[in-house]
C-alpha cells in the first residue's frame, strides 16, 4: 500500500503543524486556556499519521530484514539533523547549551523518567523522542514475527502496551501519562494498524466522520475537568485514549476528502505545507521565546510571527532538509 499520494494527508500535516504553531502562541504568550488545550489536541494527531505513513517501509523492512539498515538512515537523515539544528537553537536561546540537561534532549531521554531534566527548555521534543524510540525499537519487533500474521501480534502488542499503560497510570500525572515516551508508543501503533485495513475502514465513511464529531463534542465537554486536575486515574487512561481515537479517525476523514483535491494548484498547495510541517514544528516555540522577551508589545505580532514561519520554514525545506533528502538510500529489489 502506497499513501505517497494522499494529497489530503498532506493537508492534514500542514494543519497539523500550523495548528500546533498557532494554539502555543496564544497558549504560551497569553496564557489562554482554551488554546493550550486544543494545542493537545494538534500535537497528537503526529502520532497515527506517522504510523499510517511509515507502513509501506515497515512492511519492506518485515518481507526483507535487509531493508532494516535503509529504513534507519532514511528516518534519521529525516528526522535527526534538523532536530540537533533546532535543539542548539533553543539551547542558545534559553541559555541551556550544553549543560546536562541538554544531552538529555539530544538523546531523546528527557521523558523517560518524570522530572528527569531540571529545566524542560524545549517542550516540544516530547513528541519527538516518541517516535525516535518507535523507529528504533518497533522493526526489530517486526523481524521476529511471520509474514502470515504478524498484524494479529503488531495489535496484541498495541493492547499488551495500553494494559500496562492503565496499570501504572495511577503512579504518574496527566502530563506525564500523555508525554512520556514509553507511555506513547502505542499511538504510533494505532496508525500502523488503521493503515493495514485502510481499505476497509474507508467502506464506513459515514461512521468515520460521526465518529469524530461525537469524539471532539467530548473532547470540548470534558475540557474544564482535565483543567481542573480532576482526572484521576482512570480518567487519564480514558482522556489519551480519547485524543488517540481523535486522531484515528480524523486520519481517515481526511482520506475520503481525497476526492476534493482534484485541481493540481490545490495539490501543490497541500505539499508547500507539508513541507513546512516539521520545520514549523521544530522552531515556533524559538520564535515565541523571542517573541515573548522582545517583541510581544508590537500590533499585529501574530501576523508577523506567521509571515516569518512560513519564510523561514520554507527557507529551511528549500536550503536544508531537501538536500538531506536527496541522499537517503532508496528501497531496492532485493533477490
């Protein structure tokens, strides 16, 4: 299966990076609630949109273990060295640069342990360390399962891992359930598995999408409890499950939209913004620093702030993530 060509899907990243980039302006400049808590909402719809994508790879890397080592250098050549570029950048700015705490980021480690960094300068990384960990750990799983069933094992294991989640939910916070990077795994894993039945789960198109309405009307009701603190336990295994299935099905929203994309200029629209996404993603909370201790008085900051995302995002495609990309190794027929 080939999802190269979803052009909705495209659309759907560009949503989701400016989405992020909008709701922390206003959530870390002014403090506004209600943003903060759709800024949730946007960060975790990365997660299954990630495991949709990477399962044509993933599935080369099971039929051929020989593709393992290509898989690898293709996300770490996609993903690492702009991260390492972004993470020197919010150093600098928050005066962090090569401190202990640093070298927690830069191996992904800040959220494996509650508290495990004394300064969390750059939040956004969570997100981050959960997939690095995914793309590391999550082939090897695959090379130890048959090709007959290995989805049947792939969803014993995403159920195996929420278990675990609900039994050790009660030792840790909210936050920390939703942004620790071994209680996050699983989300990647409800992408890989909506994309082996992608093309029956689209036959329901009409159960997708009230399914995401009723799931947002929710996530809009239950916004002053999670506020509150008021969770418990139990409702914070059900408030990330929640975000999860969100994601999940929003996902495939937007796959039967494809249809709406017909025009080429809408096309190369959905693809500028793709392209921007993880650049967008990587340095808005950079630009909100500055903002924040130079800027925030100027009229119309929000206008410039989104101006100077797009040149600069676009800037960084063009100049510093295309090049890297041209030299990842390509999938090959192996025989």
């Amino acid at each position: 299966m080939s999802t190269r060509k979803i052009h909705s899907l495209d659309l759907y990243r560009g949503i989701c990076g400016y989405g992020v980039a909008i709701t922390h302006f206003y959530a870390f400049l002014y403090e506004d609630v209600f943003f903060e808590y759709f800024s949730l909402l946007f960060v975790e719809w990365f997660f299954v949109l990630s495991g949709f994508v990477l399962y044509p790879q993933l599935v080369k890397v099971l039929n051929d273990n020989r593709h393992l080592k290509t898989f690898y250098v293709r996300r770490w050549v996609r993903t690492l060295p702009l991260y390492a570029l972004a993470l020197l950048c919010a150093a600098m700015v928050t005066q962090n640069l090569l401190n202990a705490d640093f070298f927690k980021f830069l191996v992904f480690a800040q959220k494996l342990l509650p508290e495990f960094v004394s300064d969390d300068f750059y939040p956004v990384a969570w997100s981050l360390s959960v997939e690095e960990y995914f793309y590391l750990v999550f082939p090897l799983f695959l090379l130890l399962l048959s090709k007959q069933d290995f989805i049947k094992k792939v969803m014993l294991l995403f159920v195996g891992m929420t278990a675990a989640k609900i039994a050790l939910s009660g030792s840790v916070d909210l936050g920390f359930y939703r942004t620790g990077t071994l209680f996050r795994v699983d989300a990647i894993l409800l992408g890989f598995i909506g994309a082996h039945y992608k093309d029956q789960i689209v036959q329901h198109g009409k159960l997708v999408i009230t399914a995401v309405v009723l799931l947002l009307c929710v996530f809009l009701y239950v916004q002053d409890t999670v506020f509150l603190g008021q969770m418990g336990s139990v409702g914070n295994v059900l408030f990330v499950a929640l975000l999860q299935l969100i994601s999940f099905f929003l996902l495939f929203g937007f796959i039967l939209a494809e249809g709406a994309i017909r025009h080429d200029f809408i096309k190369k629209a959905c693809a500028l913004f793709a392209n921007q996404t993880y650049s967008i993603y990587l340095f808005h909370l950079i630009f909100l620093y500055i903002i924040k201790a130079k800027f925030i008085a100027i009229e119309g900051i929000f206008v410039y702030y989104l101006a100077a995302l797009f040149i600069v995002s676009f800037v960084i495609f063009e100049f510093f993530e295309k090049p890297l990309l041209r030299t990842r190794p390509r999938y090959k027929e192996l025989g």
